[in-house]
C-alpha cells in the first residue's frame, strides 16, 4: 500500500519553478534571422538540428543556418541542393562552396559563408529563390517512417 504524502511534500510541489532551470529551457537565438523574414510568404517552419537551425517550406528542407564557435568557416546559409546543380547555383552565388565539416569533396549540401563580403545579398537572393520555388533549392528528407514500412513490408 502507498504511503499517504505529507503536507510537506505538497507544499514542495507547488513551488514556483526555479529560474535558472526556466532559462535552460529558454530557446537559442534565431542564427540570421532575417532569412525567415524573408521567407514568411512560404510559412517556414524550423527544427533544431546538430546545434544549428534546419528551415523547411512544406515538407522540403530548404536552408540551414549556422553559427557556432566551432568550425567557423563552415558557419552561413546551407542550401539543401544536388551535386546537379553546383555549377548554375555557383554563378549565381560566387562564394558558394562545400562544407567542410562533412567530410567529403562534393555533398549535396552548399554554403553561403558567413565571412563572404555578398553574405546578407547572397542569403536574400538564395530566399528569393525559395520563394520563386527554384528547384535547385530544397529536398524532400528520407522519412524513417517511409524506410521502416517498406521493411516490414518486404519481409511479408
């Protein structure tokens, strides 16, 4: 049988809640910001991920913004693309590059740096490009849900 709980102890309940716990749970600030702005015709819809900030319209992943200590030269706007489209996104964007941070030569993924002199232009130009619905911008993430179903389905 449970032990009936003392006065005390619902008294402690019904604490307020300590504030350094409340600040913790506060969110990190919005990195460039001003790309949601512009954005807001398309309700963007965000989602932290790996310490930076995932961007999607509909069920595209479009950008990704970061600004972190570490690894600085890999901090700016991703732009979720193809290897397909390196070479017409870089003439619109000159300072586009790989991310280093991934390890590999070529990725999907392409950075507009956050030290690049056209920085604020480029990151505009690359919203006005999402909102025109330019289909080098933009994939549509593997959805473990869609992965696992067709494994079970398989092994039927």
């Amino acid at each position: 049988m449970k032990k009936p709980s003392t006065n005390k102890q619902r008294r402690n309940s019904a604490l307020p809640i300590d504030d350094s716990a409340a600040a913790l749970r506060q969110r990190k600030r919005v990195p460039y910001e001003f790309v949601l702005d512009a954005l807001t015709p398309l309700s963007p819809w965000t989602r932290p991920m790996f310490g930076c900030l995932a961007v999607y319209v509909g069920e595209k992943i479009v950008l990704f913004l970061r600004d972190k200590a570490t690894n600085p030269a890999d901090n700016g706007v991703w732009l979720a693309t193809t290897a397909e489209h390196h070479d017409s996104l870089r003439r619109d964007f000159p300072s586009m590059r790989s991310i280093g941070l991934l390890d590999k030569r070529i990725t999907g993924w392409q950075v507009i740096p956050a030290d690049a002199f056209d920085f604020e232009e480029a990151a505009l130009r690359a919203c006005e490009l999402v909102v025109a619905g330019d289909p080098r911008i933009g994939k549509v993430p593997a959805s473990r849900r869609t992965s696992g179903s067709k494994q079970k389905a398989s092994r039927r």
